[in-house]
C-alpha cells in the first residue's frame, strides 16, 4: 500500500492520475523514490505482465511513467535551506 503523502507526491505529477498510482503498487511500488532510474518501458511492461494483459500501451504510459521517474530524480534537490 502507498502511504497517503507518496501518493499526493505521486498525483502531484503531470498525467499521474488515480489508476497510475494503483498500477503502480500491484508491481510493488511504495514510494516516488522507487522509480528513480527506472526505465519507463520497463515499467510498463512490468505493469502488463502483473495484470496478465496489455491495459497499458505507449504513448501515454511511457509520457505518465517518465515524467513521474523525472519527479523521482528531481525529489529532495532543490536550493539550500535559508538560515534565519
């Protein structure tokens, strides 16, 4: 199960909707962080081995899967915190 802040983390990404998310944890994702440096095929073909059928095909998954791998990447960089 996805805890509720890795999910809003998740939803927060760009064409990463409910049905992602759940997609997502049937192949064991538990965290944004689980994703980085995955290759988003990848990713997608192991999605439709889970489910035993072809539910998700390229573009669109691949674009989803990309930018929430970007977001992976991206997670926890950022400027310095100011010292008061």
């Amino acid at each position: 199960m996805i805890a509720d802040a890795e999910r809003g983390k998740m939803l927060a990404v760009h064409m990463c909707g409910r049905r992602v998310v759940e997609r997502l944890a049937s192949i064991g994702v538990r965290r944004l962080a689980d994703l980085r440096g995955r290759d988003p095929w990848d990713l997608m073909h192991e999605i439709n081995l889970e489910d035993g059928r072809p539910i998700w095909q390229p573009p669109m998954a691949i674009i989803a899967l990309q930018n929430l791998v970007d977001a992976s990447e991206g997670e926890g960089i950022g400027p310095p915190a100011r010292k008061t």
